[in-house]
C-alpha cells in the first residue's frame, strides 16, 4: 500500500514536472502583435509595420515612405523565437529586406537590415 | 514636434508661444542630424547601379517619360497645412551644384553635370519657384533663384558610401579652400554623389529610406542627391528625370524650410514636398515634383 502512494506520488510529480516542461516550451506570447515604426532621422521617410502573431509565427503589412521618392506597402512574414525577431519584409515595388533583431522591454525592436552592421529600431505605436 | 492643434498658421511676423515652444521641440528632436553619425559603413550591399550615366546622357534626348511612370502617387494628406515658425527662408536662392565623384568627370558624366545645369538655369526662374511666393513673411520675400556656380570635384571621392558627417566636414573644407564660392544667406549647394554611392544619414540610407535631403550646418545649406538606382527612387521614371524631381523636391524644401522644422513645416505630414512626395508635373521642360499651396490647398 504505501509503496503504492509512493509510485503513485512518483507518477504525479513526473506529470507535474512534465507539464511544467510544456509550459516552458509553450508558444511566446504574442508580445509582438501591434504596430512598429522605424525610428529615422531624415523627416520625410517612414516606415510602419503591423505584426499579428501566432505562436512563433509573425504575419502583417505596412507602408513605407521615402523621402523625396515614393511611397507605398509592405508585406511581412517571419519567426519570434524569443528574444529573436526575424522578419521578411517585401515591398510593392519589389524589393525584399531581411530584419534580424531583438524585441526589448515589449516597446522596441532593435536589430539590422541584410545583416548590415548599422542598427536600426523599431518603437512601438 | 508640434502637436496637430500647433499645426496652424500663425503670424509670420510674430510667431505665437506656441510655435515657439514647437520649433524649440522640433529643434531638440533635429539634434539627432548630427548624433546620429555612430553608424558603422558596411560593404554595400546594394545593386550596382541599374540606370549607366550613359543613359542619363541621352534622357534629355528622350521625349517625356512620364507615361512611364509606374510608382504609386501620394495623395495629399487631408488638412495638410504649413505653418511658418519663424526662421529663415532662402528668399532668391543662390544654388551652386557640386558633382562629387569620379564618374562625373567621363565624357557620359559629364553630358549628365550639364543638363542637370541646364535644368537648375531653367527651373530657379520659372514658374516652379513663382508658386512659392505664398510662402513670403515680412521681410522675407521669396523670388526668383540663380545657379551661381557648379564644380565637379573628384578629390576623396566617396567609394562605397558617405555619411553626412563626411559631407559636413567636406563641404566646409571646400568652402575654407575656395574650391566653390563662399555661403551667403541665400546660398545653396546641391551635392551630387556618383553612381553606386551609398549615401547615409544618421541610421537611414539612400533608397530604403530617402532619394535625397537637405539640411545646414550652421546657416550653410546643402542637399545631397543620391544617384537613383533603386526602384523606390525611380518609380518608373528615367534617371534623369527622377533626378530633377528629386532636386525639385529638395529645391522647394529648402527654400522654404532651409533649416528643418523651422521654416514652413506641417506638424502632422512634413514639408512642402512631403505633403505631395512622388507626384509630377512639367515647367521648362523638365520634369518636378508638385508642391503644397496653402492657398489652393492643393498640390499644384
């Protein structure tokens, strides 16, 4: 009997422990969805995306616009692998950027384009 | 920056508290031109260019290719609306073009620095620079422009990609060694990158980010114009002629707000180009981007 509860108790702290494995493997928050801008320094240009986010899955759509040049929209795809955000985003006039970056304190993206050495952010709306 | 409400026109004469207090906050917000110069200059990895300076040589060969034009046109922001803050204006602009390359200096470079001239000698006095007028104060009453000199310099030429810092630094040196005629108030240099030259302000980049700016150094203006090799900086348009709408872009800011923020600006969408970026029309010939009437309250 008592080595019973013993298995028993054995049994139920592996279930528990189990679950708590689950829960950290679990899919990230989606601490990502909403609206990101890219902080510039030329006035002019800009360059808002919108994030849906599920599970480690990231979709959405922007604009863009450049100073003195056209203005248009953006498609994202990507992977939130926490604190990994990894973004593609393509343009309506055909050109593909690979965002690599970091999500930090939940309000700031901040990473590079095309694997460039020159850092970019992204602030929260 | 102002807030929408700050927005409004006020008096030229007397800029409002209000206005003073936005342009001391769009000040504090513009340091970051010259901060922003931590950017480490990575190996491009832009395209070589898709347009050759030979074609630009022949685009004033060409008739307009403005049915060409595939990019998408901005509408004008709704109320859209420039407000003057109170500093100052280039009211008869002095431009002096400076092609900043090696490229410039071949025989097909050479053909582009000449019409691109010619452009400047026909647009400073054209109606483009009339429309302007509206954005006059006491004092300060915007006319007519020149090109007052031009110069192609190969010296340090850029090779990869140029900071605006560098450029800072070089246009003072040129101006201190005589190599283009002195500032005056209404002096503005245009600057002229050669093909493939990646140009970076602060985290931005040509083509990702802008097809040209203009900002000053201390009451000296200038604007660089990247040489367009990108789609977001063609839009459709030849070379060419995506170079003078460029330049008209830039032209018409900095007349007006030669120190940005500080001269006419809407809060909410930008300068005069901004409000109408990307949409086109025809004077002397060439092809230039409209600007925003506050009194038409139209692109135009």
């Amino acid at each position: 009997m008592c080595q019973r509860r013993v298995v028993v108790s054995i049994v139920a702290a592996l279930l528990s422990l189990s679950s708590a494995a689950c829960h950290v493997t679990s899919e990230p928050s989606p601490l990502l969805r909403g609206t990101w801008a890219e902080v510039l320094t030329v006035p002019g240009a800009s360059y808002i995306i919108t994030l849906d986010q599920s599970g480690v899955q990231l979709t959405g759509s922007g604009t863009y616009t450049i100073e003195a040049g056209r203005q248009g929209t953006l498609q994202v795809v990507g992977t939130y692998s926490p604190p990994t955000v990894a973004l593609t985003i393509s343009s309506d006039a055909g050109d593909r950027r690979t965002f690599v970056g970091t999500l930090i304190g939940g309000d700031q993206l901040r990473g590079a384009f095309d694997g460039s050495s020159s850092l970019v952010t992204f602030a929260r709306r | 920056m102002p807030t929408k409400k700050q927005a409004t026109r006020t008096s030229p004469a007397a800029p409002s508290k209000r206005a003073k207090s936005a342009t001391v906050k769009v000040a504090a917000k513009l340091v970051r031109y010259s901060k922003g110069e931590h950017i480490i200059v990575a190996p491009l990895h832009h395209p070589k260019p898709q347009i050759a300076l030979e074609e630009l040589g022949k685009a004033r060969k060409s008739p307009s290719d403005s049915d060409l034009f595939d990019g998408q046109t901005a509408g004008a922001a709704a109320n859209a609306h420039l407000a003057y803050f109170g500093g100052p204006l280039l009211t008869n602009v002095a431009v002096v073009t400076i092609f900043w390359g090696k490229k410039w200096g071949t025989p097909s470079g050479v053909t582009t620095v000449n019409n691109l001239n010619a452009f400047f000698t026909a647009i400073l006095p054209s109606p483009l620079i009339d429309q302007l007028h509206e954005y006059s104060v006491p004092g300060k009453v915007i006319g007519h422009g020149s090109l007052v000199g031009s110069k192609v310099i190969t010296v340090n030429a850029p090779v990869v990609s140029v900071t605006d810092t560098t450029i800072r630094a070089q246009l003072k040196a040129w101006i201190a060694s005589k190599k283009v005629p002195k500032p005056t108030p209404n002096t503005l240099y245009f600057i002229y990158l050669d093909p493939g030259i990646v140009s970076i302000m602060g985290g931005s980049k040509s083509c990702s980010s802008y097809c040209g700016y203009h900002n000053n150094i201390s009451g000296v203006y200038y604007a660089v114009m990247p040489y367009p090799n990108c789609s977001g900086c063609l839009g459709g348009l030849t070379a060419f002629n995506a170079l003078t709408g460029t330049s008209s872009h830039e032209l018409c800011e900095a007349i007006t707000d030669p120190v940005p923020g500080r001269g006419w600006y809407d809060s909410n969408n930008g300068e005069i180009g901004d409000i109408c970026a990307w949409t086109f029309k025809t004077v002397a010939g060439y092809t230039v981007q409209k600007e925003w009437s506050n009194q038409q309250n139209a692109c135009v």
